[in-house]
C-alpha cells in the first residue's frame, strides 16, 4: 500500500483492517504533512537515489529510506503519532542498514 496525502491505499481489502499497516501508513501521512506533501515526494525519490547509489540494491534502498526506516521502526507503536515530535524521520537519516 501507500499514502498519497489525505488518502492511503491499500492493495489489498485485508489491509484495511490491519493495525500495524495502517499505523505504518497513518506515519507516512504525518511526515507528508510535515513537508508539506511535495517536497516530501521529492525528498523521497531523492533519497531512494542515493540509497540504491550506496546500497546497489532496489529493496535495501527503499528499506533505508529515513521515512521507511521511522515508520518501520515505529508501525507496530499503536500510540507513537499521539507523542510524535515534529520532523522525528530526521533522526533516521544516518546510515545504519537495514
């Protein structure tokens, strides 16, 4: 699936009832807002560039991508946006692979 700000899209009709997806998904929409939804797409494609530059690997590159990485890490964290500080993908920048 994926979010395109105000909307998430799901592949699949079972997703809709998954917490964890949506949760996943519901970050995504919170860092679009944040980056005010089109400098987030751009800085998304830019960074996915200069992932599969430094990982030679579609897959690892999106899974290294700092907005992927926070709502990966936090997606099963049903109450992480009720306490989530502004601009938090920030501290997922720093290489660290995944």
């Amino acid at each position: 699936g994926m979010a395109v700000f105000p909307f998430v899209i799901a592949k699949y009709d079972f997703d809709k009832t998954n917490e964890v997806f949506v949760n996943h998904e519901k970050i995504h929409l919170r860092q679009q807002l944040e980056l005010l939804v089109i400098p987030f797409f751009i800085w998304y494609f830019l960074e996915y560039l200069i992932r599969l530059i430094q990982y030679k690997n579609g897959a690892l590159a999106y899974r290294n991508i700092s907005f992927e990485r926070e709502a990966y890490n936090k997606e099963a964290d049903l109450n992480y946006l009720k306490n989530r500080s502004f601009f938090r993908f920030l501290d997922y920048i720093k290489s660290n692979k995944q």
